[in-house]
C-alpha cells in the first residue's frame, strides 16, 4: 500500500514504547517519574461507565443512533501484547483493502506500529478521503478527528473509533451550549453580528482550531468562520481578519494566544472567555476594544511545559535546540528557541543534518519516537515526567484487535456519524480553511513556525 505518512522505520536500540516505559516504572525496574501510575493497567479499568466516552464534548448531547461504548470482551483484555500483535497482523491481512488504519502521532506505539498513515490530525483525515475505496477507517486518535475524517471520507465508508472514551480534555471544554450563549452575549455588546460596517467587516469572526467537536465547527460555518490547525493558524488569522474587526478563537487560549501576538496584536487586546461567568468575566469595554476574544481553553498535556524545564535544559546541554509546540503557554514558547506544529517539530529534526541535541516540548510518544528514528541526534522531551495524553492512550491494541475482528466477522463497531444538519456547515469552516492563503505580503506558514 502506498502511503503518504508511512510508520517510521524505527532503529532496534531505542525502544520508543511509553507503555514499556511506564511498566518499568510501575514495577520498580525504572527510577523515572510517571504523573499517573494508572497508565500502566488496561484502559478498561476506567471504562466501566457504558456510554459516548467523553467523545466531542462531554456537554454535548449524545447524538440519537450514536453507538455506546460496551465492555471489551475479556479475551482481549486477558491477551498479552504478543498475542495481540498477531490478532491484529491476522485481521489486518485477512481485510486487506477494505481497510485502512489511521494513528495519530500521539498514539501508542504498541498501536502505531499497526497504522497505515501516521500523522497529525488533519492530515490522516485527507488522507482517509484518498482512500475512497476502503469500507472502513480505524481512526486511532481521539473523537473529534474521527469525526473529521467522517466529514471528509465518503458516505459509505465507516470511521471506527476503537475505543469511545477516548475523547480530548481541550475539545470538551468548549460545548455547543457555552458557545451558542457566548455569541448572544457578543451579540449584546457589539450589536447583530452579521452586519458589516462600511469596510465590510462584521463585528466578530469567530475561528476553532481543528482539536473541537463537529457541532462546534458546524457553528463556525453557520456563522461565517473558519477552522484552523496549528500550522496554519496565522493564515487562518489574516482570513479572518480580512472580515471582521475581532475574532473568537476557541477552544485552546495558548494558540491564540501565541499566534495573534506573532501577528501583533497587544495583550491587553487579547481578553479571555470564561463561560462560567457573564460575558466571559469581562466587561463590555474589554470586549468592545479587543482584536481576539481567546476562549478558556488549554490542552492538559502541553500546558505541562515550563520556562523551568527550559532553563534546566539549556544548563545541562549546551547548545540544546528548543522546540515546543504552539499549544504551550506563551512563557514557554517566547523561552524557546521554535515553536510549530507536530509537523513542523518532525520536518525540523529530519532536517537537522548535524548531530543535535533537541529538547522537544509536545506529546511524549512523538518524542520518544522521533528518538528512535533519529539516533544520530539525541532528542528527549522537556519534561522530566513520563506523563502521555491520556485519552489518546484509551486506545489500547486490545481495543484495535476488538475492531478489526468484529469487521472480520461482518460487523462494524463504535462508528462514527455527524448528523447532516452538523456536517453541512462543519465542513463549509473546514474548505474555508483548505481556501485561505496568507495575503501577498504575509509571511509564509513556515515563517510563521520559526521563531
Ligand atoms: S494532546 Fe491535548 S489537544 Fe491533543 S488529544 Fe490529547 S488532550 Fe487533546
């Protein structure tokens, strides 16, 4: 099969498993630090609760007809990681074409290894739509990219979620709900928010990042806005900002953040919206003279990163190449040496031609990995702590065995479906996206990445 991102040839002498390593840590073997020591046992210990999983959002109201996450059957829980191997190697041959296996680079190695495409996750949803002719898409991340790839692959293909808890702390923290009374509360401060002023800009665009539930992106079409991913951030801004006088950038504050003040924009100009408070614990004045409402949102895993983690690293290693990734606090990006997307970090260490030392400030199991494949360059995450994300972690191999073997046997489990009234709009915000350039004078996106 050919295929665009394909799975790292991985060098034998480091073993880029976090799960290995947490093991290790977990029996005494390891004297590291893990910050949770529940990661060693299987995920279904903490998927008793039958259910959607936190899913796009766990305020939103779970879809009629969405399937419910059952109990994995024992035999896939009892099996060792061998013997899951060869189950999911065995229905993998057995399928063929038929399907295809998507993981993210956040993902597990134990479960990456199996993957046909590995990448960020839009990538991996285009390319689910190359392969129109696979009737299923095992989307190995968590389930707003499944629900991305479901907007974009073909109407009879299925995009399977192995595992439904596997949701994302950030996209849940903006809900369909919070955001709808968000926009009537703008609407009462800046006045109706679909009429433009003499330069034909409307008072508010509102913008989300790629890491949000489809009914959120679904209200971005509906309102005229846009989705954005970390490498395209900027240019998504400057679209923006060619038609509204402010933007709503939901969910993640450090994005937003790190990106409009790259573009200028002052911090006091930059207000944040919490919706558990009127007008998002501002007052109107903060909002009517603002450039970027940044919701109060943030992904759990890079806001681990530290100014301190930094300094420890630049002592230690001299001459150290810091690169983090734009979801981190604006500290930590200013303190790096680079900061860009999971794509940007990986292109920047295959480029590196000299050996280097690089501390890495995004998802261990992307380091680890980039580790194993690059060991002429010594590479190590920022943080000390072994400490993956943890709802991308549900999607244990027993759960991808579970999958492959129920499409062996004629059924298709945990697919993924956006409503149509959803889908329509969500991906009218995702080919506004594909549609923008970066104005003539504007920087390019790799500028953009590199500080
Ligand atoms: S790394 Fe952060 S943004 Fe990405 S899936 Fe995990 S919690 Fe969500």
């Amino acid at each position: 099969m050919t295929t665009l991102f394909p799975h790292p040839s991985l060098a034998d002498a480091i073993d880029p498993s976090v799960d290995h390593a947490i093991q290790a840590i977990v029996s005494g073997a390891s004297t590291d630090d893990t910050c949770s020591t529940d990661l060693a046992a299987g995920p279904w210990n903490f998927d008793t609760r039958p259910g959607y999983g936190p899913g796009s959002s766990m305020g939103d109201v779970i879809p009629v007809g969405a399937p419910r996450q059952g109990e994995l059957p024992q035999e896939y829980r009892d099996a060792d990681e061998d013997e899951l191997h060869a189950r999911i190697a065995a229905a993998k041959e057995t399928l063929g074409d038929r399907v295809i296996v998507m993981g993210h680079f956040y993902q597990r190695d134990e479960v990456v290894q199996h993957a046909d495409y590995v990448g960020d996750s839009f990538q991996l949803a285009t390319a689910a739509k190359e392969h129109g002719r696979a009737e299923a898409i095992v989307f190995c991340g968590v389930h707003f990219m499944a629900e991305t790839a479901d907007l974009l692959s073909g109407a009879d293909q299925a995009v399977i979620l192995p595992n439904l808890a596997a949701g994302c702390s950030m996209a849940d923290m903006a809900d369909i709900d919070q955001v709808e009374e968000c926009w009537e509360q703008l609407a009462d401060v800046l006045g109706p928010l679909d009429v433009p002023d003499a330069d034909g800009r409307v008072p508010v665009i509102p913008v989300t990042y790629m890491n949000s539930s489809a009914a959120i992106k679904g209200f971005v079409g509906r309102h005229g806005g846009i989705v954005c991913t970390s490498s395209n951030a900027r240019t998504v801004l400057e679209w923006a900002f060619a038609r509204g006088r402010r933007v709503l950038f939901f969910p993640d504050q450090h994005l937003g953040r790190n990106t409009a003040k790259g573009m200028g924009v002052a911090l006091e100009q930059m207000p944040m919206w919490n919706p558990r408070r009127p007008l998002g614990g501002n007052d109107a004045d903060a909002l009517v003279n603002s450039q970027v409402i940044l919701w109060h949102g943030f992904c759990s895993v890079h806001r681990r990163f530290t100014v301190d983690q930094i300094d420890q690293a630049r002592a230690e290693h001299p001459g150290v190449r810091v690169i983090v990734h734009p979801e981190c606090p604006m500290e930590v990006v200013d303190a790096a040496d680079e900061a860009g997307s999971t794509d940007y970090i990986r292109k920047a260490i295959a480029a590196a031609t000299e050996p280097t030392t690089f501390a890495v400030g995004t998802e261990i199991n992307l380091v680890r990995r980039l580790a194993a494949q690059y060991p002429q360059h010594e590479i190590f995450c920022l943080d000390p702590v072994v400490c993956p994300c943890s709802t991308m972690y549900r999607i244990h191999p027993g759960y991808l065995a579970w999958v492959l073997e129920e499409l062996v046997a004629g059924r298709t489990p945990n697919r993924i479906t956006v409503p149509a009234d959803v889908a329509d709009p969500a991906r009218l915000a995702l080919e506004r996206m594909l549609a923008a350039r970066p104005p003539a004078a504007a920087s390019t996106p790799a500028q953009v990445e590199t500080r």
